[in-house]
C-alpha cells in the first residue's frame, strides 16, 4: 500500500508553484534509516559546511527557502520509551535551528529561512531580539515556524507533567504573538536610529517606546532590545490542523504547512484555510500554503523507479512506526504488525487511516506494518516518483486540483534528493513557466507576496504598530533620568 503518485497527461497550468526544502537539524528527519545510504550526508548536520553547501545547491535550484523543522524532546510514545528513537536517530540527536541561519546566509544572497521554535518553553522578550538579529544578518531572509508543541517529553523535561491541553497552548501562544508583535512592531519607530555625530545622540530616546504589556501569561514592559530590522516581523509559519490550529493561522500566519496525503483531503483543508482568512478579515491568498511532499526523480521513469527501490531497501519500518506514534500520540508497538488498523483505539489515528486508504487504489483493509510501510520514506505527505517530466506533471495537477500554492519537499538522502529535483524537475517548471526564472528583490516577505518588506495593514501583527490602533506606549518619565526610570504597567485591549 505504497502511495506513489501517477499522472496521466495533463495540460500545464502556468501559476508559479513554491518550494521550500524541508530538513532539521538532525540525522532522521521524515525519512528513518535512510541516513545509512552511501549518499545521505545527513549525519553531517554538525558541519557548517554541509549547511553552506545545501544552502549554495537550493539557491542554485531557485527554491524559496529552507525550512527547518525542530522539537524540543524524543519521541518516546512508541515502546513507552525513546530507546528506539534513539536507535534508529528519530531525530534524537538533534542541534538548534537558529544558530545555523547566520552561515547560511553568508553564502547566499536570496534564499530565504524559516526556522522553527515553540512557543511553550522560552520567554518571547529573548526570542524577540535573537529573531531580531537573525532578521539583521540576513537582511530580511527570516521566516519563523510557530509551534506550541506537541511531544510530552519537552514538558517533562521542562518541568511540567505534560503539554498543557490542546486549546489552551494556542491561547498561550496568541498571547506570546502579542507580546512579539508589541516589540517589533511597537517599540522603535522607524527613524529612531538617527546616528547623529554632532550631538552625540545615536538614537532619540523619544522615539523608543515601552510596550507595556501585562496579560495572563507574560509581564513585559519594556522596549525591544534591538533597532527595527528589515522585516520587523519575520515571515510567519504555522502548521496547525484542527480547528483552534486552523484559526490561529488564518490570525497570524503568512505561510502554512500541511501535511494532507491526497489531493481530496488537500482541497478541503485550503477551502477550509482561505475561507478562515477571510474571517480573519484577510485577503484569503494572503498566505501562501504549502503541501508536505517527497520527490523521488532521475533522468528516466525506470531510473526513478529503480531509485525508489534501492531507497526502500534502506528504510527501518520501527524507525516509522517511532515517527507515526508520536505524530498520533498512540503507541502502535502494542499491536500486532498484522493487525488491521480498525483494531487500533484511537480516534486520531483512525481518522488519519481513513485519510491514508482513501489513497490506496485497491481500498484494502490497513495493517499496522501497512502505517510502518507508508512512513518509510517522507513521512506523512505524498511520494511522487517519476522522471522530471512525470514529477511536474503530478505537482502541477495537485496546484490545478487543490488550489495549494506550493510544495516543502522533504528528502528520501540529502543532499540528493533536492539535487536531483533541481536537475530534473526544476527545468521542466521553469520551461512551463509554473517555476520562477529569477529571485524577486528584498526581503523574503516581498520575495513571496511582492507587497513589500513590511507587514500587510490587515495582518493582526500590523496593528501594534506605534500609533496603531492596539498600540499601547508607555512614555518615559520626563522627571526621571532614563538609566533608572521606573515604568508602570498596564493592561493592553484584549483580542
């Protein structure tokens, strides 16, 4: 029951598709066991200069960005333990995102960089100045992933019992939006830097503002640590799927990750995205979605077959069984690899089987080694496997079907797997005209929209803008010298 995507001949549709890469910064990333093939390098994630070279191939390639993924925990659900996570690297170990983005960005002049870190466990007054600063080195190639969280094994280790439920991460994490949105877009205004030599004033205290925020989860009163950057705000990446998730997106999001298996499911969950936007009070292609998918591709369709098998070979079926129980909260080692999968009690799981045999042609009943086999290679999305010609075919059917803007595409090996979409894959789009010739200029933001580097006026980020309608600005005491000023707090309008 392996989900490889056909196409028959289909007419090309011109709308430009979006590609990010999809890693992290870890050896099993969506594709467990395949790091023992000769070619992955992905044991090479501490070397910067694997991540200067990938950076170098994906800029060559045109993609839009890298997207890094990260957790903060193992992945022990399956076995009740993370022993098999660790034996199989599910990614564990696993190194920060961030702190790759600064030699990335010295080698490239466009690519852009969407790094994930959650909203649960780091206060957003330190967040707010590191993404700040990576907005600064990069001259505006910054996006951020949103997540709340979803692994028990952070919370415990962060010194909770587990994640707080399911809603109210999402509360917590519109709060800690406000706060950020507060520091970079409240704080400075644009012509605080004046540099002025004369008179010895580098910046006009007048223009820096205290935020003033005190709300149920963060006291923040205090101005942002660093001068407005190019973006102020980073190019916002959410990827959440149930309703609260779907909600909090269409708020805050200018870029959204799903991991939909067929196009059926694809077309209700971006119905069901532009349709929040617009209740947002946004323009419903205001954000760009972008679909989980893995390319498998060579010269010829017997090359690209052969490929997929030799990488088959490689995958660890318990390293995607690690992967599945986590991303389901269920523990499938409990039941038989045989077992029909309607044995399995959870409704999660089952409405993601469902989602899963409505891919499967022959509609046959799923084992759990059936979940282990999907899993191999990439993870929860679609496997396309084909020449370059057959590849843009499929992708270009999926934009026409499901309206989806574009694709992150995770690897089978890496760097392979995105060399050979950029060899293969990559000139057919272009020559259809569905792929970008060149980069835009500026910043990611305008790369992607074409509006400009700064926010939108109807994003909810926009209106904490000094002078902006929820701006709350907390002047310096006249009568006080600056160094010790002592500044009330007060409550700011609630959403």
């Amino acid at each position: 029951m392996r989900r490889n995507c056909a196409a028959a001949k289909i007419t090309p549709v011109t709308r430009t598709i979006r590609f990010n890469a999809f890693d992290m910064n870890c050896v099993a990333h969506q594709s467990p066991g395949l790091w023992r093939h000769p070619d992955d390098r992905s044991a090479e994630y501490k070397d910067l200069a694997y991540w200067a070279d990938l950076a170098r191939l994906l800029e060559r390639g045109r993609f839009d960005g890298l997207f890094i993924a990260d957790v903060l925990g193992t992945y022990d659900i399956y076995g009740a333990n993370d022993e098999a996570a660790i034996r199989q690297a599910a990614q564990i170990p696993v190194n920060d995102p961030l702190l790759l983005v600064s030699a990335m960005a010295l080698v490239t002049e466009h690519l852009g960089f969407g790094i994930t870190t959650g909203t649960g466990f780091e206060h957003p007054y330190p967040f707010a100045r590191r993404v700040s600063t990576l907005d600064h080195l990069t001259k505006g190639r910054v996006g951020w992933n949103v997540v709340t969280g979803y692994l028990p094994a952070a919370a415990r280790n962060m010194g909770q019992t587990d994640q707080p439920a399911h809603d109210a991460r999402y509360d917590h994490a519109d709060e800690y939006l406000e706060v950020l949105y507060k520091l970079w877009e409240g704080s400075w205004e644009d012509d605080a830097v004046i540099r002025d030599r004369e008179r010895g004033v580098f910046t006009d205290p007048d223009k820096v503002h205290h935020i003033g925020h005190q709300g149920q989860h963060f006291s923040v009163p205090g101005i942002h640590l660093s001068e407005p950057s190019p973006q102020r705000t980073p190019v916002i990446f959410q990827a959440g799927s149930s309703p609260r998730g779907v909600r909090f997106a269409a708020e805050n999001a200018e870029a959204i990750f799903t991991a939909a298996p067929t196009k059926a499911i694809l077309r209700e969950t971006v119905d069901t995205i532009r349709r929040e936007l617009e209740l947002a009070g946004r323009d419903p292609y205001s954000a760009k979605i972008f679909n989980l998918s893995t390319v498998i591709t060579a010269a010829t369709e017997e090359q690209a077959r052969a490929k997929h098998a030799e990488y088959l070979s490689y995958g660890d079926p318990e390293g995607a069984l690690v992967f599945m129980s986590g991303w389901m909260g269920v523990d499938l080692s409990r039941y038989g690899r045989d077992e029909p999968i309607a044995d399995v009690d959870s409704n999660a799981i089952l409405s993601a089987v469902k989602a899963f045999q409505s891919a499967d042609p022959d509609g046959g009943e799923w084992a759990v080694d059936d979940i282990a086999t999907w899993a191999e290679i990439g993870g929860m999305g679609p496997l396309i496997v084909g020449s370059g010609t057959r590849v843009a075919d499929v992708l270009q059917e999926w934009v026409d079907e499901t309206d989806v803007d574009g694709f992150n595409l995770a690897y089978a090996v890496t760097p392979g797997s995105f060399a050979d979409f950029i060899d293969h894959v990559v000139p057919v789009l272009t020559e259809r005209g569905a792929y970008q010739e060149e980069y835009a200029p500026g910043s990611l933001r305008n790369k992607l929209f074409g509006r400009g580097d700064r926010l939108p006026d109807e994003h909810r980020g926009a209106s904490y803008r000094v002078g902006g309608p929820r701006s709350t600005i907390i002047e310096r005491p006249s009568t006080v010298p600056s160094s010790s000023a002592s500044v009330a707090s007060q409550p700011t309008s609630g959403r």
